[in-house]
C-alpha cells in the first residue's frame, strides 16, 4: 500500500477507532445505570476490556498516521506504554472467569432468565479478540491486501503493534 493511500485510510480508521472506544463507554454507563450491578458484573467488565482495548489501537493508529506525516512524538514513552498494556490486558483476561464465578454466585438460580449474562460472555469474547488482534494475529480483514494475504500465505498476518513493539519502533 502507498504512503499517501495508508495516510489516507489512518485519517478515517483511528478516529473510527476512537468512535468505537467512546460508543462503548457510553454503552458502560447505559448497563450500569439501567440495570442492577447483581445482574451485569460480567458484561460491565467485558465491556470496560473491550474499551480499555479499543483506546489502546486507536492511540497506537494515531501514532503509526503521526509517523507518516512526520508529527513529533515520545516514541520511547509510548512504547513502554504499549508494553505495560499488553500485560494489564493478559492479566484482565486472566481475571474473566473469576468475574464470571462472581457474578454466578451472586446471582445464584437466576442466572438461566439473566440475558445480561450472554451478553457478557460476547463482551468478554470481543476483548479477547481485540487483544489478540492488536498485540499477536491481526484478526480485522478489511480491505483486499489483507485478503490476498491470508489467501496466499494461508495464516493471518503478523499484528503490526506486535511487530513494532518487537523492533522497538511505531
């Protein structure tokens, strides 16, 4: 892909990105104001990692835009930071099954008529995702390049954040 053609795409794809990461905290305080915290722990906390995640690739995309056109920033700071999040987010996925036991002893016979609970579990699965498609597999195909990537190499790309913190670069 070109240099103008991928400054391009970074200018609509990581406030896209941003959007995504605000919609869900809007969609946080929803859950939590409208229904009881006995009943929506779990998907709360899935949506606060989905979150936590999406900040992380729309300030990472923003960075890799600020790079191509040649806007100044800490690059060392940022590194650091995206190392101390990979590891915050693999020890807040370790915590999911200990906040789902939590909210299924709370909830107790009623966990069967909680759709909150479903929810959660897709939450939850979501932030997975977004871990492992920022920080090992790029998992989002979304446009031909990727495609005919996975088509000829038959696996999916390296992530790029991956790739950068490896070389110790964005």
């Amino acid at each position: 892909m070109s240099k103008a053609k991928l400054i391009k795409r970074l200018q609509w794809y990581y406030p896209t990105e941003r959007f995504n990461a605000y919609l869900f905290t809007s969609v946080i305080v929803y859950v939590a104001y409208n229904y009881p915290l006995s009943h929506s722990i779990f998907l709360i906390y899935g949506l606060v990692l989905m979150t936590f995640i999406l900040f992380q690739g729309q300030h990472y995309w923003k960075l890799k835009l600020y790079r191509l056109t040649n806007k100044s920033f800490n690059e060392e700071r940022n590194l650091k930071l995206f190392r101390i999040t990979k590891k915050l987010n693999v020890l807040l996925i370790i915590l999911i099954p200990i906040v789902f036991a939590l909210q299924w002893t709370i909830n107790k016979e009623k966990n069967a008529e909680n759709e909150l609970l479903l929810w959660g579990i897709l939450a939850n699965l979501v932030g997975m995702l977004e871990h492992i498609n920022y920080y090992h597999r790029q998992l989002m195909i979304d446009n031909l390049a990727d495609l005919k990537y996975l088509i000829r190499h038959k696996k999916l790309k390296i992530a790029s954040l991956k790739k950068d913190i490896d070389e110790d670069r964005i």
